[in-house]
C-alpha cells in the first residue's frame, strides 16, 4: 500500500479519541435516554479545535482537509455517535457562513461558531422536499433592504438549542428550481421563528430533531451568502463534505455497529 497517514494526522485521530474517551463515551447511553444535547461539551470541543475543523485558517479554523475531518470524526464518533454527528453538522455550517459569507457576516459569526458560543443548524428540508431538495418552497421575498422569510424547514439537527439558521429559501419564481434558492443566514431568535416538537427517534436522542418555521421573518439582505440563487449549490457543496462526515460517524461505538 502506498498510502500512509503523516505524524500530524495520527496526532490529531489520537487527539479525537482522547476527547471521545473523556467527554463523551461515559455519558453517551444518559444523553440518549434522557434526550440530553450536550451543549457544554460541543462548547469544549469548540476549544479543542473541533468546530471549525475545515474553515479556513484565514477565518479562525484549522484549515484541514477532508481526509483530516473523517480522522477526527471517527474517533469522536467511537464516544457519541448522536453528538459527533451534530458536531459535523455545526462544522459544515460554520464553513459554509466562513466561505460565503461577507466580511461583516463571517467577524460577527464564524469566530463565535468556532468556539461553540454560537451554534449552527442546516435548513434545506421541508414537508414535502427531502430527497427532491430543490422544489422546496420556503420563500424568501426582497423587501428594500431586508428579505421576509416565510415557510418550513423539517427535521433539522440541533433545533431549539441552536443560534444560527442558515436557511435555503427560494428568492426566484416558484418554478425557478435549483437557480432560484438562495442561503440566508437567520438568527434563530429572530421574530417569526418557531421550532415545533422533538421528533420521536430511534436513537440518536442527544441531538434534537425538529420542524422550524418562518413566519414573516425579516433579515438583511447582506445576511445572504454569496449572491442570489447561489443558495443550492452552496448547500450541495455543503452535502458533498457533510456525506463524507456522516459516513465517517458510521465507525461509531463498536457495540453498535
Ligand atoms: C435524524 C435526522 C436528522 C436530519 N437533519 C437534517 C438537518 O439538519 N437539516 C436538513 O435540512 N435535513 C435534515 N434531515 C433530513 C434528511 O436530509 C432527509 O430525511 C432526507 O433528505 C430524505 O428526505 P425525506 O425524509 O423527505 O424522504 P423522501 O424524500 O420522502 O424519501 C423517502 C424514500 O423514498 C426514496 N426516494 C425519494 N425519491 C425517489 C425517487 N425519485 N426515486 C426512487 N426513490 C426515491 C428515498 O431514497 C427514500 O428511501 C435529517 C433527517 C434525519 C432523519
């Protein structure tokens, strides 16, 4: 085989697996059973690094490659499955605001979301747009100098618990598909915003999964990333890492696989 890990990847598993033994194997089977999201330790997993795994260095992360991302979520895995899964979730957030964000946006929120004060959720699903994501209809309609956001978004990770929605939401005509999405970052305290009940699961308890809804909600344009009806492929771009995560998470508790 000619393929090696470097010191540094072994060292940042070893680093991973340390945390996991620490902070999360122990308590994982009473988050679950008490559906209890660990929002202390997502904060010291933010100290260690672990929430800005990808975002750039130039925006406050560590800067890694995917391949380093799945070396740490494996390990992270190995002591909560539920909680690593959120945590690769906050970090394709965070990453996604870090790239497409402007100056203002990302200083307001990527350093606050790297160290875990601020946490993010992913809003592409709806009722009726899972698989099929681009005829989703959240709207988001431009008026002056604010969008108002009206629609739901279903079975979104960390809701409820979380600070930043970055929102999928359609600024072209309702027929526009894929080229008529665009990403909005919203705070989730922001008025109009409701989160409805934990979904029931099998599992993966230590994490909520619940509907949010927008009614109305106004935001500043300049809290779009990038420009509009960009918001699709940002959120594809988002996936391709996020699918590498999720399967990473995959190696989780031995007992379990
Ligand atoms: C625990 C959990 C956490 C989640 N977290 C988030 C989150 O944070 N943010 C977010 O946006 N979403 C989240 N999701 C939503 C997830 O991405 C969707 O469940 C997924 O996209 C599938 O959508 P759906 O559930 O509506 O299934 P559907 O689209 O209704 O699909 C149901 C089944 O039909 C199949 N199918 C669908 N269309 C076709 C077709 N054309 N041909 C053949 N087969 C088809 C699918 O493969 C699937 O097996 C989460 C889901 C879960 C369960």
């Amino acid at each position: 085989m000619d393929f090696a890990l470097t010191d540094d990847q072994k060292a940042l598993a070893a680093a991973a697996a340390d945390f996991a033994r620490a902070e999360l194997a122990e308590h994982a089977a009473d988050w679950d059973a008490r559906s209890h999201f660990p929002v202390d330790v997502i904060r010291r997993a933010g100290e260690a690094g672990f929430l800005g795994i990808y975002t750039p260095e130039a925006q406050g992360g560590l800067g890694l490659s995917r391949l380093e991302a799945s070396l740490i979520f494996e390990q992270l895995a190995q002591g909560c499955i539920a909680t690593t899964a959120y945590l690769t979730i906050h970090n394709m957030v965070t990453w996604m605001v870090a790239s497409w964000g402007d100056d203002a946006l990302r200083e307001r929120y990527v350093p606050a979301m790297i160290a875990g004060e601020a946490l993010g959720s992913y809003c592409l699903t709806e009722p009726g747009a899972g698989s099929d994501a681009a005829s989703l209809k959240t709207r988001a309609v431009r008026e002056g100098d604010e969008y108002v956001i009206s629609g739901s978004k279903m079975f979104i990770s960390g809701a409820g618990a979380t600070d930043v929605l970055v929102v999928m939401a359609r600024t072209g005509a309702p027929d526009s598909g894929a080229g008529g999405v665009s990403a909005i970052l919203v705070p989730a305290d922001a008025a109009g915003v409701e989160v409805g009940k934990k979904e029931e699961k099998m599992g993966w308890k230590s994490q909520p999964t619940c509907l949010i809804s927008f009614d109305g909600v106004r935001v500043p344009v300049t809290n779009r990333l990038g420009a509009e009806g960009e918001g699709f492929k940002f959120a594809m771009k988002g996936l391709d890492g996020g699918r590498l995560n999720i399967a990473s998470c995959r190696w989780g508790p031995p007992s379990r696989r």
